[in-house]
C-alpha cells in the first residue's frame, strides 16, 4: 500500500514544533511558513523531506535551509512591506518566496542552473510571484545593477562577507544577515550593518548552516 503525505498538515505541524518554539514570534512570518508549500522548493524525489528539522542536501553543496534557520535569519532580519531585498545564493527560492510573502521586492541572485529551474517552477503558483526578480551571475559579485538594497540576505554560512557585497547594503539604515563563522564561537546567524567605523556584525543565533560553496576562499598555495 503506497502512503500519500498531507504536505498541509505537515507544513502546520512544523510551524507549531519547530517554529513557534523556537523564539520565531513575528506574526507575519509564522503565516507565510503556514502557507507557503515548502515542498514545491524541492524536486519530486526529495519533496517528502520538506518538513523535516534538518538542511536537505540538494548536491553539489547545497542545501535547502532548515525550517527553523531561515525562519530565524527573517525574524533578525526584519523585512519591512515596500524594502527591497538582495537574497544572495537564493537556491530553490523558498527564503525568496518567504520574504515576497511578506511584501519585499526581491533580487534573486543564484548561479546554479537546475537549482533556478526549481525556484522558477515553485514562484509560479505562488500570489507574490510579481514581486520576484531572478538573476543569475558570481555570488560573490552580488548584483550591484539594482543597488542599494534595504536588505541583503545571503542563504548560506560563510567565512566572511564579500565586500562586493556589503558594498551594496543601504547607508545608512541597510541591514545584511547570513550565518558568519565566528572566530571561537562556531557559526552565527548575525545582523550586520553599515557604520562609520565600518560594517559591524552583531551575532544572534547558533546556527550551523553548511558554508555557500561559492562564498568560500579559494585554497591557497603552500611552497
């Protein structure tokens, strides 16, 4: 006998087991993850994974976050209706659809072909489609075309922020959030913003998102 998953009532289960718990309060955030159907962000073979508390591996060293980590990464961020928003490394787009839900205009920047076909199938079906424009091109790079930005996401750890792209978040008032390894401390979800004395991280959450392989420093040579 062949066991069909209710995708809706998982997707409500995962908001009150590991949403809600989890210090994830912004009311507007906690509607769009009962809403939007996480399981689209997957291919097929991997959509009864969903709703599971773990990073789902999607190859190549990425990952589609885990529910609680990029619900948190939001919640830090604080996206306001109107901002635009950079979301760097944006994947099978779900943290793009999130933050369109919210009412964010969205540049997605992903550099991967099939992890775009994915996003691009899911973006269809969903009301905030309007508000999503995909690019492609260096992660690294960011996309400067349409700077400044509010806000600045980058879906992924990294070892530090690219000065391309803290080159493109707002000042003042901008704000760029990403999980950071911080010396001594593992990995940080941490809000970073412009300053006089430079950009200044402030660490948030434990979080130990995989690194953006595109993100990390090339290996260097020993003689």
């Amino acid at each position: 006998m062949t066991l069909t998953l209710d995708f809706v009532d998982a997707r409500q289960r995962m908001v009150d087991s590991q949403i809600r718990p989890n210090r994830v309060n912004d009311p507007r955030l906690v509607a769009a993850m009962r809403e939007l159907p996480r399981e689209r962000f997957l291919p097929p073979s991997l959509a009864h994974l969903a709703y599971i508390d773990e990073d789902i591996a999607l190859g190549g060293g990425r990952v589609l976050m885990e529910p609680m980590a990029i619900a948190r990464m939001l919640q830090v961020a604080a996206p306001r209706h109107g901002e635009k928003a950079l979301v760097v490394g944006s994947g099978t787009g779900y943290g793009v659809a999130l933050l369109a839900s919210l009412g964010v205009e969205v540049v997605a920047l992903e550099d991967d072909a099939a992890l775009r076909a994915i996003a691009a199938a899911a973006w269809n079906d969903i009301p905030a489609a309007a508000a999503i424009r995909h690019v492609s091109g260096p992660l690294a790079a960011g996309w400067a075309a349409e700077k400044p930005y509010d806000l600045v996401l980058i879906e992924g750890a990294v070892r530090d922020i690219p000065p391309d792209i803290a080159a493109q978040v707002k000042a003042p008032g901008g704000r760029l959030v990403t999980v950071l390894a911080v010396a001594g401390a593992g990995r940080q979800i941490v809000l970073a913003e412009p300053s006089i004395g430079g950009f200044r991280a402030q660490p948030y959450f434990d979080c130990n998102t995989p690194f953006l392989p595109a993100l990390l420093p090339l290996p260097g040579f020993t003689f």
